[in-house]
C-alpha cells in the first residue's frame, strides 16, 4: 500500500492517452464556454439595468451590441463589416482614443 496516486495514463496505449486527452480538452473548452456565457449574460443584465451616465458609456454599450451584430454576418458581408470596422473607429476618434 502506498501513499502515493497511480498515473494510470501511463498504462494506457497511445491511442486511449490521446483520447483522454481530448476529453479532458473538451470538458474545459466547455466549462471555459460556460462560465464564458454567464459572464456574458452578467455583463449584458448590468448595461439593461444601469443607465449610462456619459457618452463614452453609451458608446460601450453601442460597442457590444455592434460585436455580437458583425459576429452574426456572413463572412461574405464585406459591406457591413467595414461599416461597423468604420463606427469603431469614429467611437475612438471622437472618444480620443485615436
């Protein structure tokens, strides 16, 4: 009897390592996503229910919802990509960030 864990990984053949690996991958990709979209979903309750307070934090708000719209186009949608790639840069330009 021995204090010590057993790796069993080691008695595995390459193929079930590389298997176990993979779920082991998955399984946090997943819990990364997870805690991803509840994070999200926190954030996103906060901007519905506090009232910006400048323009800067309107345009905050602007700036998520234009991510999730251009996340949502067709990677053929050139046109309308350049047009929230051109807002952005209008909300630094005025913001003073660029």
């Amino acid at each position: 009897m021995t204090d010590q864990p057993v790796d069993l990984d080691k008695h595995r053949g390459m193929a079930a390592q590389k298997a176990t690996d993979l779920r082991r991958a998955l399984a946090e990709v997943e819990t990364n996503l997870r805690e991803l979209r509840e994070r999200e979903a926190d954030l996103e309750n906060r901007m519905m229910t506090v009232p910006a307070g400048s323009w800067s934090e309107a345009a905050v708000k602007a700036r998520h919802l234009l991510n999730l719209y251009a996340a949502s186009l067709p990677a053929e949608d050139t046109r309308h990509r350049a047009l929230v790639a051109a807002l952005f840069d209008e909300f630094a330009r005025l913001s003073g960030e660029g």
